[in-house]
C-alpha cells in the first residue's frame, strides 16, 4: 500500500493496483474560489484556490505517482481539471492567464514522462466535456456556451 496522506482526505484518488501496471483515478480540485479569510481559511488549506492547487495537491499528487512509478508503470485516468493547450478551452482568451499555474504543473507531469493519451491520439481535435453553469452559463444546440 502506498500512503497518499492529505490527498485521501477529500477522496479523490482511487488507486488500482494491477499485476503489471497501476492505475491511478483522480478528480484533481478546481479551482474557483479563493480563501475566505473572514472564516480564518488560508489560500493553501483551502481546496478550491489556486495556492492549494498549485504548492499543496499538485506536488503531493506528482509525489505520489512517483512513489507509485518505482514498482511499476503508472496509468493516470480522471479529471485534472487543466486546458493544457489553447485548443483544449472554446474561449481561451477568456480564462487562458487564469490556468497559468495548473497548466505548469501539468507540464511537470509530462516531463516526468507521463504522456496526455487525449492529444497525442487527437491533435488538433477540440472536444470539451465541462460546460460550466456555476456563473449563468448553459449549453447550446451547438456545443457552444452562452450566457442565460
């Protein structure tokens, strides 16, 4: 077994461990809201900021595949909640500076070897599977965000 300390807490990495190979499913936080210092939260206790995301979950995340990766190779499946490339966002000029520290950190992940199946299969394909509605947006006949 293999300890994930604080990235169990919220339950979102499950771990299958296979005879030859692990696979590791992870709902990675979004990151939406900052602290709320009036209720004493700090930016890097709280899930959903950016500080968490970026100095807490990340490198605890990329540890523990890491650990995972010296017995045996590592398949990472789920929702990293990061447009790497521009592509992968319908309006990148509109949020592309605000993912700048996810999308670092995701780069590390590649460094490390680790390969994003998606746009090596699909280059160039724009495809998207998150049509928020946290802030009045909806999803179109199209595919398309609008506003309601």
């Amino acid at each position: 077994k293999v300890d994930i300390g604080p990235l169990s807490k919220e339950g979102r990495v499950i771990t299958l461990m296979m005879e030859h190979f692990s696979i590791v499913g992870a709902y990675v936080p979004r990151t939406v809201k900052p602290a709320n210092k009036d209720k004493g939260e700090s930016e890097s206790e709280n899930p959903n900021s950016i500080n968490y995301r970026k100095d807490v979950w990340d490198p605890q995340f990329r540890d523990y595949l890491e650990k995972l990766r010296k017995k045996k190779p590592v398949v990472v499946v789920g929702d990293l909640n990061v447009p790497a490339e521009k592509i992968d966002m319908k309006y990148p000029n509109f949020l592309w500076n605000a993912t700048v520290d996810e999308r670092e950190n995701f780069e590390k992940l590649l460094k490390l070897g680790y390969t994003d199946i998606f746009r090596k299969f699909n280059p160039g394909k724009q495809v998207f599977s998150l049509y928020s509605t946290s802030n009045g947006g909806t999803r179109n006949e199209k595919g398309s965000w609008k506003r309601v």
